[in-house]
C-alpha cells in the first residue's frame, strides 16, 4: 500500500490538537500520530489528554522531511534499490538528450547493478560528473524517421 502524504499545513498554526483530532485533520490513524509523539514530536505539557500546538507539529514534520532528504554529490545517482546516493558501476554514464537543455543520465548501481537515473541540464554535465566516462547514446528511432517502411504493414490494396 502506497505511504499516504501528509499536508502539515492542514494543522492552524494557532490552534492545539489532541491526538485524535490531529489524526482526523490529517487522515492518518491515531496510532501513527502516537508513533510520531514517540519519534519526538513535542506536545503542549505532559497533562491528559495530550495536546500538540498546530505551529509546534509544523516546525516538527519541517525537521522531518528535511532529515529524509537524501542530497546528491557530484558524480553520484539515486538507487531506488538501495535507496541510498551511489556512484555509477566502473565510472561510467550515458546520457542522451531530452532538448536542446536537458538530458537524461543512466547509469548502474555499483552495488546492485540496478539502472539509476537523473536528469541533468547539458551544460552542467562536467560539473555533475567529475572524473567520470560520460558518453552520448544514439537517440532511439522514430517511425517517422525511417527510410524503409516497416515489413508488418499490410497493403489496403490487396497486392
């Protein structure tokens, strides 16, 4: 089952919530709002039942997201696999163009060899990828741009 989102601002700055209300106002079950409390989101006072401050949770699911991050260094893709930043497989890249601007970065895992990719303005290539072989694929074909038509198509004049 796919993570739901949560919009943090749906919780009014100015306002205390109790844990069940907290959980209604944001769609998820209570226990993941009890989850969070032990994670360390800060309640008003240690009283029952047990209030968080709508600016306090905010700040706290800011921390959150911005901890989850996972910046990129240079010369290094996402693998969605190990979900961590890794540098590509023997140092090698391809690219191929999107437009004239961007272009499109494969490249395998080093350790699950599984493909990675980043988009990537063109002339930021070098400065994303130091030290790496960087090479450009051939853009895949088009029907439009071939020279012979294709054996699987059937003559509507029977001949």
């Amino acid at each position: 089952m796919p993570l739901k989102r949560v919009n943090p601002r749906l919780a009014k700055r100015n306002r205390a919530f109790s844990v069940v209300e907290l959980a209604d106002l944001l769609d998820v079950h209570k226990r993941t709002v009890r989850n969070w409390l032990a994670d360390g989101l800060p309640t008003v006072d240690d009283t029952r039942p047990t209030l968080i401050h709508g600016d306090e949770f905010q700040e706290w699911w800011a921390g959150q997201v911005k901890a989850a991050k996972r910046p990129l260094k240079p010369g290094q893709f996402y693998c969605c696999k190990c979900r961590q930043p890794k540098t590509p497989a023997g140092g090698m890249v391809e690219y191929a163009a999107t437009n004239a601007a961007t272009v499109n970065l494969k490249a395998l895992c080093e350790t699950c060899e599984t493909m990675m990719q980043r988009r990537a303005r063109l002339d930021s290539i070098a400065a994303l990828m130091p030290d790496l072989d960087v090479r450009r694929t051939g853009a895949d074909s088009s029907i439009g741009a071939r020279a012979t038509p294709s054996v699987n198509c059937t003559d509507e004049r029977g001949d």
